[in-house]
C-alpha cells in the first residue's frame, strides 16, 4: 500500500498523482525531486524528454539512480572503506595526474553531466527507437551525448557519460572503472539490490524523497518486458552475451512466463 509523505509535498505525491499503474509519459516529477536537481539547462531538458518517452516506472527508476549515483561519486571522492562490498577500482592506486591519462580510467563528471547519464540510461527502451539496431544501452547514451553536445558540453565529458551509458549492463566491467562510468553502474545495481546502498549519511536528505516520492512500482517487470520485447522485435538489438540477450532467451525458453523476466 502505498501512503504520501508527511510533509509540505504530501499533496502532490499521493499513488494516483505519482501515476501508479500508468503507462508512458505519465510519471509526475515533485517540486522536493525537481529541487534536487542539478540547476542546469540540459538538466531540465533531459528531465523533459525522459518524462514524456518513459514510463512512470522507468523513469522513477532512472532518477532514484541518480541519487544513488551522485551518492556514490562523493565516497569516491573520499578513501573507499576496507569493505568487500566496495570492489577495488582500477584507479584505486592511482594519483589524479596518472589517472588523467590512464586508459581505463575515468573521470568524474560534474554533477550535470552525471544527471543526463542517470535519467537517460535506458532511454533507448523507448518505442521511439524501436527499430534503431543498436543494443538500447548504445541508443541511449548516443541520445545523451547528442543533447549533451547542444549544450556546449566539453567533449571529454560526453565521453565519459556515453561510455557510463553504454557500460551499464557490463558486470564486473564497470565497476571497475572509475569515476562515472563505475559510480552509474552501482547506482543501478543499488536500485536493483545487487549491491550495498550508498552509506545513509549520504543519502540523508533523499531518503524521504525516493521513498515516497519515487515509487518503484514494477520496474522490474517493466523494464525486462521493454529490452526484451525490442530485442525480440530487432534481433541487432541483444547480441550474443549481452543482457538483452538473456532476455530474449530467457522469454524465449519459458514463453509462457508472465512474471519478471528469468533473465533479469
């Protein structure tokens, strides 16, 4: 069941204005959520463009990411704590001056850029590209690095927010990347639960927020039917070896299952 916040926003947030069990395009963005956005033109652009191309679910999903994400960069910024859940960087060892110019390394976004990366990353799910060949990850951060650039954004930053894009679904690659690349792909697993939130003191002030204000709805199911019913469509979209490969297999192999795609 789900019940508003207690606070100035509750008005605005109750199941039915939050577009529970709706379909694209009908996700209602909060002032609490829209002031904790990174007050940047191609912020609100992006925001636009998501909302009106996503489902509720998606695009909720894509903006708990960001949080999670943005969360993420800031312990980057400090000394990873000795957890095994915190998996070693590439970068780990490595001073600013030899990062910069080593492969694999990648920088940290400014918190716009970041911003686009999160709310575009399963963009290219949108029937918009249903017939684009490419794996909807690639669609979706060639879409963000063409608004990005409109923006005057220094290419070196559209890179790293393409590959972070483009890198999203790569187990046990991403994460070992650093800077946007690493902190977008545990933001997604976060959301996901495969991986530790964030420590709370850093997601303090959006708890309540992605709470009550971000439902997860079914986002699971949702996005697992929109990759694989492309993929099945377009058979260029889930190349061997990539998750929406295991999708289409997974449907494929149990065509009969209604629930969360098996091969989520």
């Amino acid at each position: 069941m789900c019940n508003p916040p207690k606070h100035e926003h509750s008005s605005s947030s109750s199941c039915s204005s939050l577009g529970v069990g709706s379909g694209v395009g009908a996700g209602t963005i909060t002032a609490a959520v829209r002031a904790l956005m990174p007050p940047h033109p191609v912020c609100t652009e992006a925001l636009s463009i998501a909302k009106s191309a996503l489902p509720a679910s998606i695009l909720y999903h894509s903006l708990r990411v960001y949080f999670y994400a943005a969360a993420f960069m800031r312990l980057f910024e400090d000394t990873l704590p000795d957890d095994a859940h915190y998996a070693p960087s590439i970068c780990s060892s490595l001073t600013s001056e030899t990062a910069e110019s080593t492969p694999g390394c990648i920088a940290r976004a400014p918190p716009h850029v970041l911003f686009v990366a999160c709310i575009f990353h399963d963009i290219g799910t949108a029937s918009t590209y249903d017939t684009v060949p490419e794996r909807f990850e690639v669609v979706s951060a060639d879409v963000a690095a063409q608004l990005l650039r409109s923006h005057g954004v220094p290419e070196k930053e559209v890179r790293d927010a393409w590959l972070s894009m483009s890198l999203h679904t790569s187990a046990g690659i991403a994460e070992r990347l650093g800077g946007t690349v690493r902190a977008l792909r545990l933001g997604v697993r976060a959301d996901f639960k495969s991986y530790p939130p964030p420590p709370s003191e850093l997601i303090d002030n959006w708890a309540e927020v992605i709470r009550w204000q971000l439902p997860r709805l079914e986002i699971e199911k949702e996005l697992g039917d929109a990759v694989c019913e492309q993929a099945t469509q377009n058979p260029q979209k889930a190349p061997g070896g990539s998750w929406p490969g295991d999708l289409v297999r997974a449907k494929r192999d149990d065509p009969d299952w209604e629930g969360v795609n098996r091969g989520f």
